[in-house]
C-alpha cells in the first residue's frame, strides 16, 4: 500500500515545480517566471502534493472575505485516485479558518472532470464568460462556492 503524498504550503522555491505541473495538465500553462511574480504577492497561495517530486497543487488568490481558485492540477499518472479531491478540500478548510465566505474559479465549459469535482463539492454556476479561451474558443464557467 502506498502511503498519502504529503501536503504543504507552497512557496517561491517551488516554482519551478509548479511550472512542470502547469505544463503536463494544461494548453495554456503558468510559466515558471509567472509562478515566481505571483509569490511576491501577498494575496497568493499554493498547497502542494509530493511523493518524491510535486504531483499536484492548488493556487488562489485571497482578500477576505472573497478567495479565488486560480489552478488546481494533478499529474496524469497520479489522477482519480482522490487527490484533486484532497487539494480542494484543504485548501477550502484553511480559507474558511480564515475568514473567506464566498470562494470563486472559472472552469472550461467541457472540462468534465473538473466541473464533476466542483459539482460534487457543492459549487454552483454563477456566469458564463463565452468564448473566454483563446485556445479553443471555449466558453469559462463561472463557479462560486458559499461557506456555510
Ligand atoms: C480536475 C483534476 C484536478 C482532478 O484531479 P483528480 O486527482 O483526478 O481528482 P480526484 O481523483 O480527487 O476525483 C475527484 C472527483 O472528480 C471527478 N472526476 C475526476 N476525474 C474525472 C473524470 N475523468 N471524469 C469524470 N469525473 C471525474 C469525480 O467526481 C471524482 O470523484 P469520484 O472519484 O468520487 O468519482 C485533474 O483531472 C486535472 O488535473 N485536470 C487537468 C487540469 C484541470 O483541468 N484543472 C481544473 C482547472 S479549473
């Protein structure tokens, strides 16, 4: 049996790693130079996953009481075993013993195993951005999760 990955903060050590991550799971990646600008900022944050290496994070900018979910991603060789699931739910309990209320994220309409994750999280639909990926003219979904 293999043990859970560990879970951590990420900082802007870790940047690279979260750039390789970028780059295995999505057509339009965060670059390492982006990751790294976006830990200057006091409003960013990142929990990661590592067996021996970062096999997924999650990242999110946050002002009380609103916090946005910027990426969340799993390598391919390591999904549907529950740690997208894990990420999520981390990172929405450390948000609400923070203060956030209202949590927010755009997901690409056929993003189906995404808007599965949101759904069965208790993420409702709030907007449409149409045509919002320049990729493949895709429409965003604009999800929003209350605390409770
Ligand atoms: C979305 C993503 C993070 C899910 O990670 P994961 O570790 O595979 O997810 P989990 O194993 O925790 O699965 C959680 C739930 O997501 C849904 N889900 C995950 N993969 C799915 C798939 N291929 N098809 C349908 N539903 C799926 C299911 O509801 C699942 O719950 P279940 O296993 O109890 O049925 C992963 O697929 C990924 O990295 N995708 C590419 C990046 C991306 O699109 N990120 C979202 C940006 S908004």
């Amino acid at each position: 049996m293999h043990a859970f990955p560990l879970c951590r903060k990420l900082t802007a050590d870790d940047a690279a790693s979260v750039a390789r991550v970028e780059k295995a799971c999505f057509s339009l990646p965060w670059t390492e130079p982006q990751i790294a600008s976006a830990f200057t900022q006091k409003a960013y944050g990142a929990f990661g996953l590592f067996s021996e290496n970062l096999l997924g994070y999650i990242s999110v900018y946050h002002v009380v009481p609103e916090m946005e979910i910027l990426n969340l991603a799993v390598l391919p060789a390591y999904r549907r075993k529950g740690y997208g699931r894990f990420l999520l739910m981390t990172c929405l309990q450390a948000s609400q013993k923070m203060g956030i209320h209202t949590v927010w994220l755009e997901v690409r309409e056929r993003n189906v195993a995404a808007r599965a994750l949101y759904d069965s999280v208790g993420f409702v639909v709030s907007g449409v951005r149409a045509k919002y990926y320049s990729d493949t003219g895709e429409d965003a979904c604009i999800l929003v999760f209350s605390m409770t």
